[in-house]
C-alpha cells in the first residue's frame, strides 16, 4: 500500500507540474494584487498565521488551531484538513490546488497530498522517518518530484542546531540529510537553490542555500536582524525578499543592491510575500491573538539590472 500510495503521488505531481506551467504562462509578467482575498480592512480572521500564497497569488494558506486551511476570499479560513488531524506544517504543491501536508511534533512516517477540498489524494512513506516538530516549514521543488523539510532532532539538547534541512523524493520517500542545520522557513528560488532563515541567538539572516553543495550566502545586511520571505518574479527579474523588524526588503537573485519594498509598522512582523511582488503580509496582535493584513509593496523593476 505505501509504494503503491507514492506511486500514485508520483503521478499527480507530474500532473500539478503541466498544469503550473499553463497557469503561469497566463499571469507571467504581471503583478496582481488580490484584495478579493481579505476582508474589508485587508485583514484575515483573527487565529491565522504561517501563511502562503500560492503559485499564482490567489490562495492563501494559513495554520490555525484547528489545522492548515485555505483563504479565497473575505480572509475567511476553510480548513483543508480533516477534523481530528496533527497538522503542523504543509507547502503548496506545483498546481496551487493541492498542499503536502506533515503532521506533528511526532512522525506519522508519511507526508500526505490534500486538495483544497480536503479530497487526499495520496501518501508519500518517508524512509527514514523523520519530525518536523511544531512545524518549521517546507518546501516542494518547482518540477513537483521532491521536496526540502526542516526535520527537528529530538535527541538535540535544544537551540536552533536541534533543527536541520533534509530533502524528501517524493516519488520514492527517500528522505536524505542536506547539511544544513539551523534554519528555518525554507523557499525555492530554482531546482538547485532555497531561500532560507538561518537562526541564530543573536540575529537571524536570510541566506540562499546550494542545494548540491551545500553552499549559503547571505542575502540580507551585516548586523541587522532578517528572516527569509521567499522569491518573487517581475518579467524576466527574480528577487529575494526578507524581513527585518522595520522594513521589506528585496534583492536580486544573481547580485546587486537592495530595495525597500515597503516599511512595516512597529509590532508587527511581515510572514510571506506575493510571488510577483506586490503585497506582503503582516502578522498584528489583535487582543491575545495574532491577525494577518496586506500591505503594498514598492513596484519592482522587470529587469535586475544585471545585464544578463
């Protein structure tokens, strides 16, 4: 039954991957801001965090207590999950109609495939098993077939070198050691780069990670307090975009310098970035709970000015 559940994964992710590169040849270049998806004040109902757009800017998903949902409009939450379910952590698959899905702090063994229904469309059998805790986050490659996690070792006396990045075949299960410890909130920028935080007890840094060498460079400034939001794409430019405390920023993906996209107000933290640019989310305190609000972002250039 498991090789037969990974088997029939394999199947859908080829299937999400045509499906993506449709639905990205429709919106490529351009910059749509959604604000269908919120409420009247921009904002997601109170209790959402840890959200992501999807591959096309136009479903978000958050955790709850509940488990992981969909927003599609109002900033209402629809949860994905079933009733009774650990899920702490899930990526967008390629087709942004379906999320792979973990359960924790304890390894159920697998990885699961939802559709936005809650319809499961498979099981991927994790070999070796591995925790991802409370959720730390994940990833799916751009062509579907695999996929990085932070996987937390148990054994670890605590601190951020407790967790560590592993990659997972999502056609077999392989699960394989990457070699970086450390870090937090994984997001591809290409088949053979992620965009991570790199946690440290005196100020996280984003850095792109080199998945088959295991090279990082850091992306945000020397001295300054910076955790990872993930890739956008404007034209033929890709950009890497973090947060600090004050501000997001974006760099371009080959080199160069910085852009501030937008200032974040004090108390409050930005958590995810639409994949062309456009919006941002910030997570606010709202009484004892944490809410989610769009903010604009600065236009980016369609060019990275590289010259390439």
């Amino acid at each position: 039954m498991k090789g037969a559940g990974a088997r029939t994964v394999l199947a859908l992710l080829v299937l999400a991957t045509a499906f993506t590169a449709c639905a990205h040849s429709s919106v490529r270049g351009l910059a749509p801001v959604r604000p269908e998806l919120f409420d009247r004040s921009g904002r997601v109902e109170v209790g959402a965090y840890g959200a992501a757009y999807n591959p096309s800017g136009t479903v978000l998903a958050v955790k709850s207590g509940q488990g992981i949902g969909s927003v599609t409009s109002g900033g209402k939450v629809r949860l994905v999950t079933p009733p009774g379910s650990h899920a702490v952590e899930y990526a967008w698959m390629p087709s942004g109609t379906a999320l792979l899905i973990a359960e924790g702090p304890a390894s159920t063994g697998q990885l699961n495939v939802l559709r936005l229904d809650g319809t499961d469309l498979g099981a991927v059998p994790l070999n070796p098993a591995f925790s991802v805790g409370s959720g730390y986050g994940m990833a799916v490659a751009p062509d579907g077939r695999s996929a990085v996690a932070v996987a937390e070792d148990v054994q670890a006396l605590g601190g951020p070198e407790r967790l560590h990045l592993v990659g997972v075949d999502l056609a077999t299960g392989a699960v394989r050691e990457l070699g970086a410890r450390a870090v937090h909130a994984p997001r591809y920028v290409d088949a053979d780069h992620v965009l991570v935080t790199a946690l440290s007890q005196k100020a996280n840094r984003a850095e792109v990670l080199t998945l088959s060498s295991g090279a990082r460079r850091v992306i945000s400034a020397a001295g300054e307090s910076a955790d990872a939001l993930g890739p956008v794409t404007v034209g033929t430019a890709v950009w890497l975009v973090y947060a600090t405390d004050a501000a997001v920023w974006a760099v371009p993906a080959a080199g160069g310098s910085r852009v501030r996209l937008a200032r974040v107000a004090k108390g409050a933290t930005a958590v995810a970035v639409d994949p062309f640019g456009t919006q941002a989310l910030v997570a606010e305190r709202n009484v004892d709970a944490e809410q989610l609000r769009a903010i604009s972002l600065r236009p980016l250039p369609s060019t990275d000015g590289s010259g390439t």
